[in-house]
C-alpha cells in the first residue's frame, strides 16, 4: 500500500559527533602580536586604541579595546578571506572577556558572513558583557547560511569609556544537527517551461521533492506523496495515470483547464472582481466562497471568500454551471455557484482542481494571489494546521469581545483585566491552566501596528482549548497567559507608539538609562512621538506597570513576544532575550527546528524587498539586543525569544498565513521549553 501521509516528524536535534574542536582563528589567544591575523576594524584615534597587553590576560596575554570616549571599537580577523565555512554548519564563537568600562558601556563577540561580493548575509552578536565586570565567558552559536563564501569573527566595545581586554578567542565548529527528513516527493506532470513563473513556484514550495514524470510516469509514481498537473489541457495518458495513481490513495492537484479536459468539457473565465482596485476588502470579497471544510480550504469558513483573482481582468476558470460527475464535491464556488474548486474522490484517493495558472506571484500586496498555492500543499496533505481566516481586522473593542466569546464559549479560557492602558483603555488577557503551575507568557503588538500575531494568539487559545494540541499541551501541568494587543491605543490607530507617543518595547528596566532613540520627527528633540522614545522612567508606562507586574510572578518560566514588519530583511527571525536562562541559546536551536519541519512546505509568499518568492519559515535564532526591551526584564534568568513575523497590513488578508505561523511557533515554544526544564537548567 502506498504511503499517502505527509511526513514531518521531529528528529534528534545533534549529529552524534563534533565536526571539529580544532579553534579555526589563529593568535586567538594573543601570545603574539595583533597583526597580522587581527585586524584593527576601527583606527585607532583621539577616541580610542586598540593593542596587545602582556601579561594581562586571563593567562598570558590579552588584546585590549580601549574607548578614551564614547564609542565603537573593533578588532577582527578573517578580513583577508581566509576563514571558510561551508553553509549550513553550526559554529561557536567564544571568548573570555574583562572591563572596567563604565555602566554605558558593553562589550561583545559578533560573527559576519559575507558572501563572494562582500554583501553581508548575517551578522548575529553574542550577549553583552556590561559595565565594570571581571573576566566572563561569552559565546555566540549560529549556523552559517547559504551563499556564505566567507566569514569574519569581531571582538567590539561601545557606548562607554574604560577598557576590555578579550582572551583566549575560539571559533569551533559544532556538531551538525541531523539532516532534515527527505522533502515528500511530488511528481509534476506539465508541458510549461521551466522558466514558467508558476512551476518555479512550485519548486520554491516543494523543493527537492518535486520531480518531473518524465517518460514512464508509473515509475516515477510509485513512492510518490502528490502529483502535480500543471496544463493547458491535458494529454489522456497523463489523466490515465493520475487517476491510477489516486485509486490506490494518491492526492493529485491538477490546474482545472486540465481537470476539465480530462472530462472532456472546456473550463470557462468568470469575472470575480477587479484585483487592482483600491478597495481592499472589495479585493477581499472577490475569489470562491467556501462551500465545504477540506484540507484544500483548511483555514477558511464556510461561507468565507477565499481571495483568488487573475491578473489583470481579474477571471478565474471553472467547471461550466451544472457539471456533474460521480463522485465530484464543488468545496468552493464562484459568483454565480460555478465550481471553481472541486475534489473528485477516485478510490482511496482524490484529485483536487482549481486555477492556479491565471493567479500571479504569492506577493505581500497581492491579495488576489496571496493564497495562490495553499489549496494546493493542503490538497497534497499539508494544510495549514492551525491558521484562521479573519474576513476583517477588527477595533479593538472586537478584538476584546472576541477574547470574551472565547472564555464564554471554553470552560478552560478565563478572561482578565491586567488594567489600566494609556489613552483610556483596559488591558486584558487569556488565560489558561491552573494557578502556581510554571507559567508562559505569550503576548504581541507592544507596537501597536504589528497586530497580526495577535490574532495567531487567540486562535492558540482556541485551539488549546478545543484539544487539537493536547499532545503538547498539558494544562494539568502549566498555565498559560496571553495578551493579544499589549497596546491598544497604538493597535487602534495602527500606531507603533502607544497614547503617550511612548515605545513600549523600550519600556523595560534592562539598560534603560543607557538607551538613546532618535528624533525621528525632526523637530529637535528625542521624547513623545519619536520612532523609540523610551519614556520617561522604565516601567512607567500603564502598559509597563501591569506587564512588569505579570514579570515579577515567582512560577513564570518562558516568554514569547511577537512583532511584525513589512521588510523581508527584518521578519522569520528569533532573537533571544540578553538576560534569559544560560540554556535558552541551546534550547532555541531545536525550537527553530522544530518550526522548520512543521512549517516546511506550507506557505508560499514574497515580502517587501525579497527578490523572489521564498517558504515562509523561521529563517534563524539568535542572540538579542542588550536594549531596554520588555523580554529583557520578564524573561531575566528565564526562557524566551521576540520573534519577528510578517504583518502591518491595512486589512486582514495575510492572516490565515500569519495565524498558522504563530501557532506553530508557540506550539515549538512547549515542546522545546517544556516545564521541566525550570528545575533541571536551575540544579
């Protein structure tokens, strides 16, 4: 019998063996002099030195980075290329660090890899070593990513006067984590060319899995997952083989041009709306209205409009009205009950049809094509497990008569008033799980604008409550509170700032007096209004004030902080909290993984400044900033990461995509920081 699941499981996170504990810099622990393997990053000036102190390190010798004011200091090697990584390998960066610099100032290790042009692909920074401190050990992991021809490790001081002297600098390759499971393999069945922009889409989805049919397709079936149509019409040998293919419980996705033509009808263009209107929801209503609940409508509620559009004239093809066929379900029709997705049951398996040719690239701003390839990874049997469609992007009022629906209406979701929020509003939660239980924290839109994950918020409670994620989480064991919108002033005017014109996330205790914002409105001053105006106390914000109070709960053990952005550069990225437990960068790693195979294969999109279309994944984990962020007071000894996701959209087109990220992510949250971790990382 054909396998016809979707495998995503969850594999060791560690290869059994260290690739190399050789140290790949040379003179790292500086019994000879700086140069020629160090390079001074930075000249050395009226500001600053940067030199070679006998005797002064924590065994020999040390290299020195002095700031005579302050400023940004650095040394580095690998300036020369001569440091080469392949991608894909796991590294630590490490060294002792020393400094009597002032309470400004901080010191750290950062790992640039560059590609062969010189462009930066990566720049994570270890955690800082701050103020006066005697020596430390620091260490920063990351994996090299691809197009990466070269690196460069940076030792770096800023923001104070004093010294900081570094020893015994490593840079090791780790273990590799164990390769990822083989991508399902999909057979593709197609005469367009391959410059095609919708088969390379499909290849960007389904990656090394998918497979041409070539000229014995049987073959090329035989441990298949899904097959893939992608024709005009179709030749009917090609049909002959997919429909064997389902009868012993395959999952086909054909365009439906060629569905139709396999059934010897010709599909037909009806007009659904205009995709280059102004009107977003008028684009939004546009598409086929959900008639059925399937995998290739996981997300959407019946009665929901699926955006879905041609480009330009805005027509999709469907069945001619009144087609019938034994066995055929319409899951979703077009304006006038044409069928415009169908799934045929043929045998133990199916074939699934709907346009895909006449959509444009899954693009941010494209509402009629957003969803482009959704039916399709879910009619191969990988929907989105847990994103909800949200038909508009409520005020903040429904956003809180939504929480009250869902404590109503689940006997495990109780909801609270935190108090008081800046402009006049109430600041209220979720909560779930018993009480002195190790408790985590899940929250988003500290920036008001970055309202999406939000929402991936409520449908985790939901979920949670409705049992699907009782495999992973035990609400006999833990406690859970989530705030959706932290600020809902900022939320309702799409505002980052919140009533007071203060940055929450610049709000916590963590280095406070030593942050400086910018005064991003020109008018002379950094305070009210400006881009990162911290406010004028930490903690002092009513927002702050009940967020600090939920931070000082004695059983809260993990926090997870949710933002949003436009720019592909900034989103699918972790970074950990600065003070968090010594164990999160470890722990963070398999979480990352953990995502990876979860979301692998899913959702198709291109961002704002992406060149091409990409799988939305979480792209990397890494050490934070050592910034007044509100992680940074809750998560101090503990576990956690700010997590940066795609979002601030004018309307809530984005968000069945955005919702299932979300859960996924907490979903990972549980399983790799799971309660038991508090005791055993505190022995």
């Amino acid at each position: 019998m054909m396998k016809v699941a979707w495998i995503f499981g969850v594999m060791a996170l560690y290869g059994a063996a260290f690739a190399s504990a050789t140290n790949l810099l040379v003179n790292g622990g500086f019994e000879n002099e700086l140069a020629p393997a160090w390079e001074k990053r930075t000249p050395e000036d009226a500001a600053r030195r940067i030199f070679r102190a006998a005797g002064e390190g924590r065994s020999g010798a040390a290299a020195v980075l002095e700031n005579l004011e302050p400023t940004f200091t650095r040394l580095r090697q690998g300036h020369d290329r001569s440091i080469k990584i392949e991608p894909g390998q796991r590294i630590e960066l490490s060294a002792w660090i020393k400094t009597d610099m002032e309470a400004a100032g901080e010191a750290m290790l950062q790992f640039y890899c560059l590609d062969a042009k010189g462009g930066i692909l990566a720049q994570p920074q270890s955690r800082r070593v701050t103020g006066p401190a005697d020596w430390t050990f620091c260490r920063m992991r990351t994996t090299v990513p691809e197009g990466t021809a070269y690196v460069m490790p940076y030792l770096q001081t800023r923001g104070g006067v004093g010294k900081v002297w570094f020893d015994d600098v490593s840079l090791t390759l780790l273990p590799p984590p164990a390769p990822l499971p083989p991508e399902p393999r999909v057979v593709l069945f197609s005469d367009l060319p391959e410059e095609h922009a919708v088969i390379k889409n499909a290849r960007t989805l389904f990656g090394a899995g998918l497979v041409k049919a070539g000229d014995d397709p049987a073959s090329a079936l035989a441990d298949a997952e899904g097959a893939l149509a992608l024709y005009e019409g179709v030749p009917p040998g090609v049909w002959l083989a997919l429909k064997g293919f389902a009868e012993k419980g395959g999952r086909v996705f054909m365009d439906i041009r060629a569905f139709a033509a396999a059934h010897g009808v010709e599909a037909v263009a009806v007009k659904v709306g205009d995709p280059a209107s102004k009107n977003l929801q008028a684009v939004m209503r546009s598409g086929l209205t959900v008639l059925r609940s399937d995998d290739a409508t996981a997300g959407f509620a019946v009665g929901q409009v699926m955006p879905r559009m041609g480009w330009p004239a805005g027509n999709l093809f469907m069945l001619p009205t009144g087609f019938s066929l034994a066995g055929l379900e319409i899951l979703a029709e077009g304006p006038g009950g044409e069928p415009g997705l169908v799934k045929l049951a043929v045998g133990k398996g199916r074939v699934t049809a709907c346009d895909l040719l006449s959509l444009r690239e899954p693009y941010f701003r494209n509402i009629d094509a957003f969803y482009a390839f959704t039916p399709v990874s879910g009619a191969l049997g990988n929907p989105p497990a847990f994103g909800e469609y949200y038909p508009q992007r409520m005020k903040y009022e429904g956003v809180v008569a939504e929480m009250r629906r869902l404590a109503e209406k689940y006997p495990e979701i109780s909801l609270e008033d935190e108090g008081a929020a800046s402009g006049g509003y109430r600041l209220w939660s979720l909560n779930l799980g018993g009480s002195g239980r190790p408790l985590y924290l899940l929250y988003a839109a500290a920036h008001g604008a970055e309202w999406e994950p939000g929402y991936g918020l409520m449908t985790f409670a939901r979920q949670v409550a409705d049992g699907r994620l009782s495999g992973v989480v035990d609400l006999e064991k833990v406690s859970i509170k989530i705030i959706p919108i932290l600020n809902p002033a900022g939320y309702d005017k799409m505002s980052r700032q919140n009533a007071n014109g203060v940055d929450l996330n610049r709000q916590g205790d963590h280095r406070w007096e030593h942050f400086k914002g910018r005064d991003s409105n020109n008018d002379g001053v950094w305070g009210p209004g400006d881009y990162d105006w911290k406010g004028a106390a930490p903690l002092s914000e009513p927002e702050a004030i009940a967020y600090n109070r939920i931070s000082q709960m004695p059983e809260l053990h993990c926090v997870l902080d949710f933002h949003a952005n436009t720019s592909a550069k900034a989103n699918r990225m972790g970074f950990l909290s600065a003070t968090g437990h010594p164990d999160n960068e470890d722990l963070a790693e398999n979480f990352q993984r953990i995502a990876l195979l979860r979301l692998r294969g899913k959702h198709l999109l291109r961002q704002n400044d992406e060149p091409a279309v990409s799988q939305y994944l979480l792209d990397y984990v890494s050490m934070g900033s050592g910034s007044p962020f509100l992680m940074n007071t809750s998560a101090k000894g503990r576990f956690g990461m700010l997590i940066e996701l795609n979002g601030i959209y004018r309307e809530s087109y984005g968000t069945l995509l955005q919702t299932d990220v979300t859960c996924e992510l907490c979903r990972a949250l549980f399983i790799a920081y799971p309660p038991e971790r508090e005791k055993s990382g505190n022995k």
